[in-house]
C-alpha cells in the first residue's frame, strides 16, 4: 500500500503542475523519475491507405499465447515469425536459425545470439515453437505449432521429410521506403480527398522511381507543388527520362516547370 500512495501522491495534480517541459527538452528528472518526451522517440508516421500487406494471427494466438509471453523479446521473435511466414512461397512454412540470425533488424531488437538461442529455447519449451534438425545438417530449423508444423516434425522423425526448399529466397525485416502517398505527406502537405484521387491517378500513369526522382526535383528547387512535380512527369514521357542532359536541366532549370504548369511556354 506505501507503494501505491507514493505513486498515487505523484499522480496527484499538484506535481504534474510543477513538471514544466521547456521546448526542445528531450530528457529531464522530476523527483527521481526520468520523463521522456517524443523528441527522443522515433515517430510512426501511420499505416498507408494502399498498404494491404497484411500478416494473418490466428486467434488463438490472443486467446491462449498471449497470457503465456512474458517479455517484450519473446513477443517481438514470435511475431517476427508470423511475419516471416507470410512472406514464404513455399509449400512447408519454416525458419531457420540463419534466418534469424542473419535478420540485422531482428537481431537489432533481439540483442545478440546469446539472447535469440535463449528466447527460442522458452518458446520452444512453452509449445509455441518446434525445434528440429534435418540428417546430415547442423542448423536447427523451427515451425509454429500448428498442423502443418505438426505434420513437418512428424515427417522428420519418421525420415519421411522431403527437403524441398533448395530456391528459397532470403526475408528481411527493412523499412519500407515511403509510397507516392507518403512522399507527398513528407515533402509536399496533407493529403486531401481530390489529391488522394490525382495521385492514383499518376500512380497508374508514371513508373515509381519517375515520380520519386520528379519529387527530390521539385523539393530541391523548393517548388512544393504536384503540378510541377507532374509538369517533370509530362516531359518525361514526352522526351524520355534517360536523356542525361534532359535530367541535367530538370534539375537545373526550374522555371522550365512553373511555365509549364501555368499554361506558358
């Protein structure tokens, strides 16, 4: 109980008051307890409209592994294979121990292998996880808990297991660089119904690196209008974009592109 009235006491309206962040404060200690501010937190920018790579969690996963998680390391390394799964083509969905430790964005929230081995070995102990290893191979291999995992490590212990999985690609975990939608946000303004529609439009119409490059155009010649950016796109279509000396005066010239969007010559 002297734990909660503490806390209790510096929830109360008089010390939050008395806790006065200056503009620009990233980090400051009020009574011995560290506040940080957004300044020190790198923001989500929100998902995209157009984003429809989903990751499929049964329902199971809330209802009955949830309750069983206790650290933010086993969450992270088991949605990360959810996720993993969902990108695989092929017929039997498994990860590799290199997968994981070859992931540098994974590993980045993980720690280190010591951690990862360590993380694997409790999910693996809780049932979530199985573990195997193919004859003749050192690696460990991992499936989710689920009938086709079941049915994997069945196959294996009974050497029934067909290795079919030679051409698989290598998955990451990246940042995704930012659609046309999010380049418009960030470098030009809100996105507005009537624009959101112009932008599908164009996304339809020019290839994305065109418009990625026809945007870096326009903001370095501060000339944040998708006018000008589509007035670049026009010309490009007209007189090829892999004209270098073309590219050259894009870049150079950019009142070339406020005539051309103003209807002048």
């Amino acid at each position: 109980m002297g734990r909660l009235t503490a806390v209790s006491d510096w929830c109360s309206l008089k010390n939050w008051q008395s806790l006065k962040m200056l503009p620009g404060d990233d980090i400051r200690k009020v009574k011995g307890i560290k506040t940080v501010t957004p300044q020190t937190t790198k923001l989500f920018k929100g998902f995209q409209e157009d984003n429809l790579d989903l990751v499929r969690l049964p329902e199971t996963f809330f209802s009955q592994i949830l309750p069983l998680i206790n650290s933010l390391t086993q969450l992270r390394l088991l949605l990360y294979f959810f996720w993993h799964i969902e990108q695989q083509e092929s017929s039997i969905r498994l990860l590799k121990y290199s997968d994981l430790s070859s992931d540098p964005t994974l590993m980045a929230m993980i720690g280190n292998e010591t951690t990862l081995r360590e993380n694997l070995e409790t999910l693996v102990r809780m049932g979530i996880l199985f573990e195997a290893q193919l004859p003749g191979e050192q690696e460990r291999i991992y499936f989710i808990n689920g009938p086709q995992g079941r049915a994997a490590v069945k196959a294996i212990e009974d050497g029934q297991w067909n290795n079919t999985d030679a051409e698989r690609k290598p998955i990451q975990l990246t940042d995704q660089q930012p659609n046309i939608y999010g380049l418009y946000e960030e470098n030009i303004g809100p996105i507005t119904p009537l624009i959101a529609e112009i932008l599908k439009e164009d996304e339809k119409t020019y290839p994305e690196a065109w418009i990625k490059e026809a945007i870096e155009i326009a903001v370095k010649r501060n000339a944040r209008n998708w006018k000008y950016v589509q007035a670049i796109l026009e010309r490009w279509q007209v007189e090829g974009r892999g004209n270098e000396q073309n590219r050259r005066n894009d870049s150079q010239d950019p009142s070339r592109y406020r005539r051309s969007w103003l209807g002048k010559k």
